[in-house]
C-alpha cells in the first residue's frame, strides 16, 4: 500500500504538508512523494484544530495512491502510530511511547505527535494523504492536554534529531506494518498498539459527536473501533476524542 522509494521533497515554508498533498491528489499529481516543511503557516490537525508547526520538528506527509477499501487505509493511523513509538524507543528507550486512541503518540502521559488522514477517489483508486507531525525540538504550549518533545526528555548534552534522519528511521517500521497489514490483516498490528495502548482499564469519556459517552477502555476492536464497557454494556466507537482523568 507505501511505496518503499517514494522520494522525499523538503519544502522550506507551506501553509500545511497535508494541504499541499491534497491539492496535488485534486490536479492529478499523484506520483508517491513525501512532503517535509520546515515550517508551516497553517498546520492542522483533527476536526479542524489548528497544529501548532514549530521549527526543527517533524512535519510530514505521504501523498500516494491505492486500490485498497477506505476501511483497511484506515488502518495505517495505527500503523503510523506504532511506527512513531518503535522509532521514539529506539532513541529514548522502551516502555515510554504510549498510543493513545485513535491516532496520538505519548512519552510519559504527554503528547508527542499527532496523526491524520485524508483521501478521495482518482479513477478506480483512491488517493491518500498520510501526515503527521512529532514534537523532535520544541512542544507546543497551551493546547488541551500536555505535551512533550523528545528534546524534553533526552540528556542535556543530547541533541534532538534532526526530522529527516528521525523520519529515515521511522520509515523503514511503517513500510513494514503497510506490507504486514495486507499480508497477514489487521490482528499483528492490532495486538501491537494494544500493548502500548494509553490508558487501557481506565475509565474514560468519549466525545462522539454531539454526545458524551463515559465508560472505561476496554480493547480495540478487529476493525480499530474503541471499546467501552458503559453502564448499559460494551459499545464500539468508530471516531471520537477520549478523554481520561489526566487530560480532561
């Protein structure tokens, strides 16, 4: 579903790599490419919000196209999402990385990075736009939960990496849960994100529309919905923003 070669095009300055992507996807420039600013004007995230684009960050996105159904694209949120940890891992060490439902990355009980994706149809297929963006220099302030970047809790005399050598090593992991998830489904990189689930047993609230649920995070269903166990049984979330103790 990624192509493995995709060549990467540093941008120096753009309002948002993910804007950009879809732009190309819409004149038909579809050609697999990686997109990095260094900066951007007018970064987002989900649902709208504003992503706040710092320099020496990782702010990127894959622009590539598929035959595969919307529901297995999909899945590569959670590929990204395990690939951003692996690659946190290898530099912090292991067992601080935490995914947390359904597309953010966590050192320590804080945001680290953000995933998002975007799509459309191309004649048979369907265009993608993967992007993300993780917190290497510098986290932004005042959003609605804390964050962390990997400058934060690295030695002194350590330096952040650099986005495009983080993001060499990251790609080699997505590339490899991309070819694990059509090879062998979901179930490998299910169990995979569950063991770095955030959050996992606590009693959360799922914003879900224009509903409140309130329940505690039980699992992650074989099609990447969230689990609650409520008081008047287990629901599946498809799309929502969770909640915990620590975030509301």
């Amino acid at each position: 579903m990624i192509a493995a070669h995709a060549p990467v095009e540093l941008l120096e300055e753009i309002d948002s790599t993910i804007l950009e992507a879809r732009r190309r996807a819409e004149r038909g420039e579809v050609k697999p490419v990686w997109l990095i600013a260094k900066r951007q004007t007018a970064g987002r995230g989900r649902r709208g919000r504003a992503w706040a684009s710092l320099e020496g960050n990782l702010l990127a996105t894959l622009l590539f196209t598929t035959r595969q159904p919307p529901r297995q694209i999909a899945l590569l949120g959670f590929a990204t999402g395990v690939a951003v940890a692996e690659t946190i891992e290898a530099i912090i060490g292991l067992g601080r990385a935490m995914l947390k439902w359904p597309n953010d990355v966590f050192i320590d009980g804080m945001k680290a990075a953000g995933i998002m994706l975007d799509s459309g149809p191309l004649a048979g297929e369907a265009w993608v736009a993967l992007a993300f963006g993780v917190n290497l220099a510098a986290a932004p302030e005042g959003l609605d939960q804390p964050t962390v970047s990997l400058r934060d809790v690295l030695p002194p005399d350590a330096p952040a990496p650099e986005p495009l050598a983080f993001l060499a090593q990251m790609r080699p992991r997505l590339e490899s849960w991309a070819r694990r998830i059509e090879s062998e489904g979901f179930e490998p990189l299910r169990a995979a994100w569950l063991a770095r689930a955030y959050g996992m047993g606590q009693a959360v609230r799922v914003l879900h529309g224009k509903q409140t649920l309130e329940g505690r995070f039980v699992g992650l269903s074989p099609r990447g919905e969230l689990e609650l166990e409520t008081s008047e049984g287990r629901r599946l979330i498809a799309a929502g923003d969770v909640l915990l103790p620590s975030t509301a």
